[in-house]
C-alpha cells in the first residue's frame, strides 16, 4: 500500500470539514460569501430556468371598449325606445336627435315649451 502524505491527509480532513459546514448551513443569508457561495451556485443552476416567465400586461378593456363605440363596432339597445317623454303638461316642443357617422344615436336634446302661453296656469 502506497504511503500518503500528512499534508494530503490534512488538506482532506480540511476539504471535509469545509463541505460539511456548507451543506449543513450554507443556505443562511446572513452567512458570509465564502460559506454560502456553493448554495448560492447551485441555486442558480437548479433553479433559475424554472422560475415563471412574467406574466404579460393585461388589455385595457376600457379602451377598447370605447374604441368600438367610437368606430360603431357595438351594437348598443337604447334604454328607452320611442320618443323622449317631457313632464311639461301640453309640451309642444322638438326633440332633436344627435347621431354618429354611422346613424348610432348617442343624445336626445328635447327643447320644452308649453302649449299654454300663461306660465301661472298649471
């Protein structure tokens, strides 16, 4: 059997020493580099091509959405259909309608007057 240097022994005892103090506390942070270097390494090469990839930006959904109003793309129930009604007894007055390009009706603008000429008469 071949004769093994004391310093080899040393150096080994040493090394072992050294890798047992790293797999049983290298994965504290508050350890200094020197100690925690190998967890830090094997952490990026395990590790770091599994993380999830960031999640892209949502749609601004109330963007779009007015958009397609703009450009006529909705087709939007009125929550009234017929003619605009007035509170005003005897109203004879216009209701004028405001449209898109597109015919899409977006306001009603009703002008009141009275068909009595006496505005003390209820």
């Amino acid at each position: 059997m071949p004769d093994i240097p004391a310093t080899f022994l040393v150096l080994y005892a040493i090394v072992l020493v050294y890798g047992v103090t790293l797999a049983s506390i290298g994965d504290r942070p508050s350890l200094p580099l020197v100690l925690r270097w190998t967890y830090t390494a094997w952490d990026f090469i395990a590790y770091s091509w599994r993380r999830p990839a960031p999640a892209p930006p949502r749609p601004d959904y109330a963007r779009i959405d007015q958009l397609e109003r703009e450009l006529g793309l909705v087709e939007e129930r009125p929550i009234r259909t017929g003619r605009t009604v007035c509170l005003t007894k005897n109203c004879t007055g216009e209701t004028e309608e405001i449209r898109t390009w597109s015919g899409r009706l977006i306001r009603n603008i009703h002008s009141c007057t009275s068909a009595d000429s006496d505005p003390g008469s209820f």
